[in-house]
C-alpha cells in the first residue's frame, strides 16, 4: 500500500483561534446536514452541555434527533478531488470510494452504539469530517479495520469551542508510519511497576528490565517507556512517568481510563514515544511521519478525546486492544 512516487500535501491541523478550514465545496450538502431536526439547535447548544476544562462534571444528555447519514455521506464525498489528487501524486494505492465507506461506516457504528448521541462523529463539524477523510490519504493510513491503522475518534476542541471528527492511528499505524519513513525498525510500549526489577541507562539504550508477564501483582504503576529499534540497531527510549500519564489522562472525558487504565497508559506511550522518533530522510514517506507527528502534537496541544469506550463501539474497543498487538 505504500509505494509512492512524489510529496503529498500538508496535514489538515485542528481548529484555533482565528483560523479556519477551508470551506466546504459541498454547501448544500451542508445546509442540509444543519437543517436536519434538531441539528441546528444542537449545535448551538453544545458549548453548555460541555463542561468547563478541568470540571470532573457529567454531560448533560437531551434528546437528539438522528442525523440524516445520506448528508453525512455526502460531506464525505466532498472530500473526493482533493483525496484523489494526493493520491495521484504520491503513488499510494489507496481508494477513495473504499475509504469513503470505511468513515461512513465508522461514523454509524459510532452514533448506533453512543449513550450520549450529542458527542457522536455525526454531530462532528462538517470541515472535520471532510479533513479527517483527506488526512487518510495525507497519512496513507486505510480505515480498514481488519488491518487496524487508523479510526475516527470524536475530540472537543477547546480552542474552537467544538466537537471535531479526527483521525487517530492506532499502534500498529504509528509504528507503520515509523518503519516506512525509516526511522525505526520496530518499537514496543512497555509499563513499569514497583517490583519489577527495572534499571534505566539512557534514551538510547536498553533498559534493564525484568518481570513475570503472568504476575497479577507487580506493585503500583510506576510509568512506561516506548523502545524504537533503528535500522542500524540503535535503540530510542522514550520514559513516560506518571505526571504525564495523569496529565494525559485529565484530558480524556468520561470513564475510558477507569475501565481500561492499562491500554490507556500503553496507547499513550507509543503516542509519545511516536513524537520522538527522529525521522532524517526527505523523501515522501519520511515527509508524512514528519507531518503526522506535527498534527498529533497540534491535536493533543488543543482537544481533547471523548469517553469512546463508555459508548459501547466494539469497534472501538478493537482499537485499544490493538494497542498492544507487537
């Protein structure tokens, strides 16, 4: 899937203040979408049923009215020339009328098994919809869920004071990405806890690390660590302690992090440890995992994800297990 032949074009970055998208080509379809019963009011309310940054205060859940998914369909659709055009240029063999279905299937699936149908990918901001397609070809990560690289995940966006559709690699689509832009050969997320015996050396060496996999009680979680291997057999360590583990963690709404605390904490090492990896090559697979690591820095800088595993998606849960799959 991934052999290319030229650049692609630059990542779509979240929403901040005084920006924005470009618009959407597809205006009927637009209008059509917020016209919907229910939907404009919901838009307008969606700012009060959010709580302040930092409140530990629950959502406010009132009736919403289903979202017309032929206009959802065709805000998809919107994204088409723009997809094919990147596409075309980089070589990928990545087809828009699959990966269209693949979002459309994503965003059902997501309004189906919700308990709270306000927060869902289908009340996302239509340019978000339209830009997380886009980014499927910038990134070249299908939406495929039997290959795993990639979902759509609801996230608020504080800055813009909106719920945005975004599209977040799994492990397996970051470490794809790393290998691909060879920075890395593969990589691990590993967690520590007190009565392993661990012994750090440096950020490019192999920790000490033993433990029994099979121990139900190693002690308090004391943190994690990502390990990169390099092609030259070098290795990158990236630690992650538990003041940024929590600090990932008050950024999450709801109660994912209670009920699967461990992938949680694995997802966000590999996330992190992503973010470190040096990428020193220029050709076009090396310029998207540069870009993927701006755009993921930009979206955990300014939203913050919604409590997907609380709504019941298997396929959501899916993508945490994969977090784990070496």
């Amino acid at each position: 899937m991934h052999r290319q032949n030229g650049g692609s074009a630059p990542m779509p970055q979240p929403y901040s203040d005084g920006q924005r998208q470009p618009h959407n080509h597809n205006q009927h379809a637009s209008h059509e979408l917020y016209a919907a019963p229910g939907y404009q009011n919901q838009q307008n309310q969606r700012q009060n049923h959010w709580p302040q940054q930092g409140s530990p205060g629950q959502r406010n859940q009132r009736p919403v009215a289903q979202p017309d998914f032929s206009v959802v369909k065709r805000i998809l659709e919107s994204a088409r020339d723009c997809f094919e055009k990147i596409t075309a240029t980089s070589g990928l063999d990545i087809k828009f009328f699959e990966e269209c279905i693949y979002a459309q299937q994503l965003i059902e699936a997501n309004y189906n098994n919700s308990k709270d149908k306000a927060y869902t990918l289908a009340s996302a901001h239509e340019d978000s919809i339209r830009n997380a397609l886009i980014l499927v070809a910038n990134s070249g990560l299908t939406l495929n869920p039997q290959l795993g690289l990639a979902y759509l995940v609801p996230r608020w966006n504080n800055r813009a004071q909106r719920l945005e559709c975004h599209l977040e690699p799994s492990y397996k689509g970051l470490r794809r990405l790393g290998i691909d832009s060879g920075a890395i050969d593969s990589a691990v997320a590993e967690l520590v806890y007190e009565h392993d015996d661990f012994k750090w050396k440096d950020r490019f060496s192999k920790p000490h690390h033993e433990f029994d996999p099979f121990c139900i009680d190693r002690g308090q979680l004391k943190g994690g660590y990502c390990l990169a291997r390099r092609l030259d057999g070098s290795f990158i360590c990236t630690p992650v302690n538990m003041v940024m583990v929590n600090k990932v963690r008050a950024l999450s709404r709801g109660g994912v992090w209670k009920d699967w605390f461990e992938q949680m904490v694995a997802k966000s090492i590999i996330r992190q440890g992503f973010k470190d990896w040096p990428i020193n090559s220029s050709g076009p697979m090396a310029l998207r995992g540069i870009a993927m690591q701006d755009y993921l820095k930009n979206v955990d800088s300014n939203t913050e994800e919604m409590d997907a595993l609380n709504q019941g998606s298997s396929s959501t849960l899916q993508h945490f297990n994969d977090q784990h799959v070496a």
